[in-house]
C-alpha cells in the first residue's frame, strides 16, 4: 500500500511514537553495562526484514528534507535476552514505507536521514557500537565507526546520559533516555525520557536546555 507523508503528518507520527516508546520501554525495560566502541566491520547488503512480527519498541524516528522517513525499534544486544533492532525506511515523499535489515545491527542507538544518506549509529551482537550507512534507500549497507555528530543513547538502558557532539562526547542528564533525535545537523537533541518528558537539549553547554511534559 501505498501512503503520502505531508509536515503534519510526519509530526502527527513522531508524536504517537513517542507515547508508544515510552510504554514499550516500561514493558521491555533490561539494565545492561556499559560498553566501549569497536573499530569498523566489513560491508553487507540488506534483505527483507520480516513485517509480521509485532512491533515492540522503544522507536526512533528519523526524517529527511524532502519528507522521507526511517524508524527503527531499539531492540537490545543484551546476550541473556537479546532482541534484534529493526528498522522500515521510505527514502522519499512518495515513497512506501518498507522494512529493511541492517546486517550486524543488533541494537538501534540513534538514527539520523539525508535525501540521500540513512544512517543508524547502533550495537552488534557483542554490544560493540558502530555506523551503518545506506546511500541507496536501505537496499545495501556499510557498515564503520561511529559517527560523532550524531546523538545517541548508551547501551547501558539505565545510564542517565546521551553520547553527541560536545566535549568529551558524553552528556549527563537528569533522566534515564529512551530515545534521541539528532536535529538542525547535531546542533540539537531531543531527547525522550522515561519519566515522560521530552528534552530539547543544545549542543552548546552555555544555551539552556528545554523540558517539555508528555
């Protein structure tokens, strides 16, 4: 089937799928330690992800200058219940939206979209954090370090910080995060918590960050 996508409804979606992120966290919350990036890992191409299984969240949702759309769940690489990240992506307006695999991408950490560039930043099996990019719609991807002005949460579900462009690449916050948007190209993050409020955090450390209720 195919689906038109105009600013409102893409904002329409945004909102839905941040009240379902944070239930979904509630439901599939895991405590996991922290773990170290890895260096990149070889090149794959993409197949069909399977579009009958429930869609079990938190979500992340990602958009492109011309309307096109990625979302992904944010799975976990914990080894005692792990749950594979999957991602569906409409790389323009008109575009249906269709799943995708991401070979070696485990658990979706942050995510971030061009007119002609998808990027996940997310854990392999090993909870080892890379970059996957797809320059064709999702059809192949690349996979590499980790881009760092990109924002995204920590592997550890219970660590109260985000990991972005400032200095030292951490962030403290005053909340446990459940999802982050990287927005205006890392200059800011809206950041999702799981005490249902929403963050809009700058880059600069001297501009002050926004609460917003949910």
């Amino acid at each position: 089937m195919r689906w038109t996508r105009s600013p409102v409804f893409v904002a329409v979606v945004a909102v839905v799928d941040a009240v379902v992120l944070v239930l979904a966290y509630l439901a599939v919350h895991h405590q996991r330690a922290p773990v170290a990036d890895s260096p990149p890992v070889a090149t794959s191409t993409a197949d069909a992800a399977p579009s009958t299984l429930p869609i079990v969240g938190p979500l992340s949702l990602a958009t492109s200058p011309s309307g096109g759309l990625m979302r992904a769940t944010r799975g976990t690489c914990d080894r005692r219940e792990p749950v594979r990240a999957r991602v569906w992506v409409a790389p323009t307006y008109l575009a249906p939206l269709r799943a995708v695999t991401v070979p070696g991408l485990q658990e979706a950490l942050g995510t971030a979209m061009t007119d002609g560039l998808l990027t996940v930043v997310g854990a392999d099996a090993a909870c080892k954090v890379h970059g996957y990019t797809s320059g064709d719609g999702g059809r192949t991807w690349r996979t590499a370090a980790a881009p760092t002005t990109l924002w995204r949460l920590d592997t550890d579900s219970s660590a109260s910080l985000v990991h972005g462009p400032v200095p030292g690449g951490v962030l403290n916050i005053d909340c446990v995060p459940i999802a982050v948007s990287t927005v205006a190209g890392g200059d800011r993050a809206l950041i999702t918590c799981s005490g249902f409020n929403v963050i809009d955090q700058p880059r600069r450390r001297t501009v002050t960050p926004i609460t917003y209720g949910v």
